[in-house]
C-alpha cells in the first residue's frame, strides 16, 4: 500500500458524513465530484492524506476522529419544522456538536444544574408567560433598558445568570431559507443556539420560544413564526404553536400593551405601531399581530400595517440598490467582531472558562478548545492582552 494512503472503514465514512449534515449529492457538490466518486471513496478503499485532510476541513473535525471505531453519538433533538422532509444545514450539525460539547464541559466544571422551575401543572400558553415573566424579571426593572435595543442582551443575561442557561448565536442559515432559527438541548445545562444572522428582535422571539421548549423539558429544532399564514394555520406540532404563543405573550404582556395603547391619544397609525414594537423590543409584524387581533379600538387591521411594511421594506431595498450603485459602502461597525466572537460562546459559558482557568483547573489551550476562539479573543476575553 502506498505510504500516502490510509485505510478507513466504509461505515466510518459515512457516519462522519452523515452526522455532519451532508448526503452524497451536497458532498460530491462541495468537492467538485461526481456522485459515483463519493460512493466510490466510501467503498472501504484506501484514501490518500489530502483526501483526509480535506474532509476534515468540510466536516469541520479533528483528523484524528478518522482513526476511531466509530463517530461519537450526540443525542438529536426533535425536529419540530413544518418542513421537516428538508435536509438540515449541515451548519445546524454544527452548532448542535458545538453546543453539547459546551454544556457538558461547564457541567463538569460548575458541579450544577440549570435552575428552570416545574410549571407542569400550567397548561395554558398566556398563563405559562405570566408565571415565567414574573419569576425571571422578579428584582428587574424593564423600564431602565436604555436604548431598547439592548433588550435582546438583557433578556440574555438573565437567563444565563439567573437560571443557568447558556446562550449561543451560530450561523444556522444565511437568509431563513433553511427553515430553522434556533434549537434547544434540554441537558443538565440546558442551551439554546439561535441563528445570528436574523434580525435582534427574531432573535428575541426565538429566544423565549425555545425557553418554552425548555420549560417543557423538551430538546427542539425550530422555526418559530410570529404569524402564521392563513394556509399554514393550525399545521405544525401542536409544541410549536404552544411555544409562538407563549413568546408573544411573554415579551408582549397584555396588561403592558394596554398601558402602551393610551400614551396615543389618537388612532395607532404605523409610527405608533413601530414605537410600541421598540418599547418591547419585538418585531413590526409581532406587534401588528398584537394589536390587530386584540381588536385594540385605535388599532389599524394587520392588513393595513402589513400594507406600510412592505411599502417601507420596498423603500429600504430600493435605497440599498441606490447606494450600491454609487459604490457606497456599509462599514463593519466597531465592535464587531468582539460580539461576534462573544456571542458564539454566550457570557456565563465565557466567565465560567475564564474563572476555572485562573484557578488552574483547565490549561489555557483548554480552554480555547473549549470556547472555540483563537488565542486573540481567549486573550482579550480573559483579559490576558
């Protein structure tokens, strides 16, 4: 046998494809190759070291997994998409290896449980909300949130602190395409991975529609929806619809709303609208939904304020041609890739590392396996700069 080549089990090749959210056909298109020729490289014959290499690098794992006897199993979460006959992303295979490997690392180093309370005996979507509000914003002054926009980090930092829960940002999709905008595992630490390509307040909405899943002891992939369109209502898992309720009730508290609803001494028109939407730090069409179907009497129907979203989504893609035909640039803000990098570990994950390596209970290479970032950021996050 040439010395470049080594020999690997067939079995072994397609698991790792396989658990790493790729089938023959979206293989073959990564490597440029036919799909006779993945079959063929998964025949058991002997595979050249580029070869290796080069799976490695699409699979995203170590070269060393390909001497293993089999590719370690992951518990998989319950797929709760409408369209669930679609392949996963093999960006969500991912996140999820990301995610469990994060929560059992801090589980061993903390010695501890996420603190979610036993709601079991609440059956009702609205009623779950009100209870769970209470108890996670108990100590808590919303109104202090100055700008409103940092609410999504807010509400983040209260479930890390308070309960427990690690809370990631991974690319699931680009655009939504793929059908899924957060997962949850529902281990000892209890995670939740949301897409960060969405908007801060989709985020928001996913965010308490996965705590929802979690209160239910559930593990789930997800595509939460704000609304559902008149051909898809009452279709999907009834868990899914369950959780959309009850984020729309959390993050929208009934009474709050109202309160909201008579600082306008006049009809609710579209800036109205949108400046309730920013109050509570949700989306325009979560609000348009809230107001409408509340039947609020100074509230416009869903379809006009549906209407004066598309007119000005319109408007905003229209001046984003303008500004790309005159070559004008959207700068990366500064920042950045702090929050980027930040948020794919999520805080208490962050500060727990940082905390066992300055006691010396993990090595500094440890740790940066453990939160995924080169030595800069482990550095600059422990504040080792």
């Amino acid at each position: 046998m040439p010395q470049d080549t080594i020999a690997i089990s067939s079995k072994l090749l397609k698991e790792l494809r396989e658990s790493s959210g790729y089938t023959v056909e979206s293989l073959a298109e990564e490597l440029h190759r036919s799909k006779d020729d993945i079959k063929e490289l998964e025949s058991g014959r002997p595979i050249s070291v580029k070869e290796m290499e080069k799976l490695a690098s699409i699979y995203q794992r170590p070269l060393t997994i390909f001497f293993n006897d089999e590719v370690p199993k992951i518990p998989s979460p319950q797929d709760y998409r409408i369209n669930r006959e679609k392949q996963l992303s093999p960006r969500v295979f991912l996140a999820e290896r990301r995610a469990y490997y994060l929560a059992e690392r801090i589980s061993d180093l903390i010695e501890e449980k996420s603190r979610i309370p036993d709601y079991s005996e609440i059956k009702d979507p609205a009623g779950l909300a009100v209870r769970f509000r209470n108890h996670l914003l108990r100590g808590e002054d919303f109104e202090k949130v100055k700008p409103r926009t940092h609410l999504l980090q807010w509400y983040k930092d209260l479930l890390e602190n308070k309960l427990r829960i690690i809370v990631m940002e991974y690319e699931l999709s680009t655009d939504g395409s793929d059908d899924v905008r957060a997962f949850s595992l529902d281990s000892e630490i209890k995670v939740i991975v949301l897409n960060e390509k969405d908007q801060p307040a989709v985020r928001l909405f996913s965010l308490f529609h996965e705590v929802c899943h979690l209160i239910s002891r559930q593990s789930g992939i997800c595509f939460p929806k704000e609304r559902q369109s008149e051909k898809e209502k009452g279709e999907g898992p009834r868990e899914e619809r369950f959780c959309d309720k009850f984020a729309s009730k959390f993050l929208m508290p009934s009474a709050d709303v109202d309160l909201q609803v008579k600082t306008h001494p006049k009809r609710i028109d579209y800036g109205g609208m949108k400046k309730i939407a920013g109050y509570f730090g949700v989306s325009r069409q979560a609000m348009s939904i809230e107001l409408s179907e509340r039947h609020l009497a100074k509230a416009l129907t869903y379809r006009d304020y549906e209407a004066k979203m598309e007119e000005e989504d319109e408007e905003k893609e229209d001046k984003k041609e303008g500004d790309k035909k005159r070559g004008k640039k959207g700068g990366i803000r500064k920042g950045y890739w702090d929050d980027f990098f930040h948020n794919r570990v999520g805080n208490f994950a962050l500060r727990t590392i940082e905390k066992a390596y300055r006691d010396n209970r993990v090595s500094y290479r440890d740790a940066m396996d453990i939160t995924g970032l080169n030595s800069k950021y482990t550095n600059k996050f422990f504040g080792l700069e």
